[in-house]
C-alpha cells in the first residue's frame, strides 16, 4: 500500500480509503472482517460521516476500534454540517454539534481529518474557517478539508486563511471518476471537471475521490441498453462515457487486469495526490481495489482514456 502525506494529519494516508456506509449494528461482523481485511493489505484510512446511516456507521467504528484496541493504527475521516430539510448547516453552531456528536459516536477525542460535507456559498469563507480552527486548537481535529466544494471557494478558503494567521483546508474530497458525471449525484454535490484539475495539479492541494469506480460502471454489468439503474443512467450515461469504458477495456486487455481496475488506477495517477474513496464489501472487491492500485499508468494513458488523445499509447 502506498500513501500519501496530508499536512496536519499527524499519520500517513492509505491511497484507499475505506468506505462505511455500510456499517450497521445489525451487521456488525460484516463490517469488522471487512475492516481486518482491510488493515492487512496495508490500509489505515477510514471514510464516515456524521449522516452515514443515521449514525450507525460511526458507531459502528467506534465499536470495532474499541474491540481490537486499534485507535491508533487508524486515521479517521469523518464529515460534518450536512444539509438537513431546512436547509444548508454550514456554520459554527451545526459544525460544533456533529463533531462533537461524531466524536462521542467514535469513542475518540479527536479525527485525523474532519471535512465538511457540503458548502453553503452564501456563508462567508473567514467565518467557516474561524469555527474549524477552534476545534483544531482544541485537540478535536487533525486536517480540515472540504468534500463537494468547487476549487474557487477551496481557493477563496486559503487566501483567507493565510492571510489571518489561520489554518487552511489541506484536503478536497470531492468526485473524481474516469466515467464523468453528466449532473451531481445529489444536490450540492461537485465532480472534479478539468478546472479543478488543472487548479489540484498547480496547488498539489490532496485529492480524496468518492465513487471512485464510477458506482460500478467500469464493471461490466453496463451497456447503453440496461437502464434499470436510473441513477447511473441519469449521471454516467453518455457516448462520451462508453467511449471511456471501451477503451479501458482495451488498455485492461493489453496489460492483463480489469476496466475496473484501470479506472481506479486512473484516478490514482493524476499528477498530484490523490486516494481514492472504495465501497469493497468482501475480500474479492477489496483484493481487486489493492491491484488496481498497484497499477501505474503514463500520461499519455491518462490522456487517451479520458478522451484527451486520439492515439493509443503503445504498451
């Protein structure tokens, strides 16, 4: 396993990231042979929030990392200041409620990295980061970042922060997929477009990417003719899109792995650091995240699977 290096974080960052909105006490052994399996292939970063499964996802973590007695071989991303039926919460009274709401869930006294889940444009950047660097200088948060903002508020963000003395967002997690999403997946939510690359690339700024794998559209189990996912229909379907998939099945073939594989590898060999975000939920999934991972892939690769070039790299 690789990782990266997150400024504030205090611990390396695994470049898979292990997704919980699956954890429920109901299933709890599921959830605790999925985490073992994953902390042996070399895994240590853990993705929740304060909305994943009414809560139950983060105790859930809390449980297991009281049980094994692990806490300290794990980082911690959990999120915060979700939109609720009234409304954006990005402010310092909703921010100060999850965490420490998340925190008691936890059975910690602090996270590694804590992001906010949404952005509210109408709420100013200086009072957002004021709020955060509180529970900074309290010992509650590592990093702070900020999953679904657009690069321009990111940047807005830091200028502040830089000018006031305070700590600014070290991470972004927003989508970043090889399949590109036609609209948002929910509303509020951002996918890394070309801008935001190019802006990630010039900042180096680290990139933690949700649906990863495209929710499965680089398994095989799509064509342009099954439409019984309307959520897939509605944000990956496109000619542009099928085109990405035909040709990661070409390079898949050429390098004797999986189109699943080479978009996972994609998203981890964008010339800046990034992890991505992984929903493996039994030891093949999980097995297939690691190889993907492993996988290395040239700049021409990346240009021609994202329709950049029109010449296939030789391999």
């Amino acid at each position: 396993m690789e990782y990266i290096e997150i400024a504030g974080a205090g611990k390396p960052i695994s470049r898979l990231i292990k997704g919980t909105d699956y954890f429920y006490h109901d299933s709890y052994e599921k959830a605790a042979t999925n985490m073992d399996a994953f902390l042996a292939i070399g895994g240590n970063t853990v993705d929740s929030a304060h909305i994943y499964c009414g809560g139950q996802s983060e105790e859930v973590l809390g449980r297991y990392m009281q049980e094994r007695g692990n806490r300290n071989e794990i980082v911690i991303l959990t999120k915060g200041a979700h939109h609720d039926q009234n409304g954006p919460r990005v402010n310092a009274d909703a921010i100060r409620s999850d965490l420490l709401t998340s925190l008691e869930r936890l059975q910690t006294e602090h996270v590694e990295l804590y992001a906010l889940h949404r952005d509210d444009p109408n709420i100013p950047v200086g009072a957002i980061l004021e709020a955060l660097n509180e529970h900074i200088e309290s010992g509650k948060i590592g990093a702070i970042g900020a999953s679904n903002w657009t690069w321009q508020r990111l940047e807005e963000a830091n200028a502040y922060a830089a000018a006031n003395g305070l700590k600014g967002f070290t991470f972004s997690s927003p989508n970043l997929s090889l399949a590109k999403a036609n609209e948002p997946f929910w509303a509020g939510c951002v996918s890394a477009d070309e801008e935001t690359l190019a802006w990630h690339e010039r900042t180096k700024l680290p990139l933690l990417s949700w649906s990863s794998q495209a929710r499965g559209f680089f398994t095989g189990r799509f064509t342009p003719e099954v439409r019984d996912n309307e959520d897939l229909v509605r944000v990956f379907y496109s000619d542009g899109n099928w085109e990405r998939l035909h040709r990661a099945e070409q390079l898949a073939e050429s390098k004797k792995t999986s189109p699943i594989q080479i978009a996972l590898a994609y998203v981890l060999n964008q010339p800046f650091p990034t992890c991505a975000l992984i929903g493996a939920q039994n030891q093949a999934e999980l097995l297939s995240c690691d190889e993907g991972s492993r996988i290395t892939l040239s700049p021409e690769e990346l240009a021609w699977l994202d329709l950049g070039s029109d010449v296939k790299p030789s391999i």
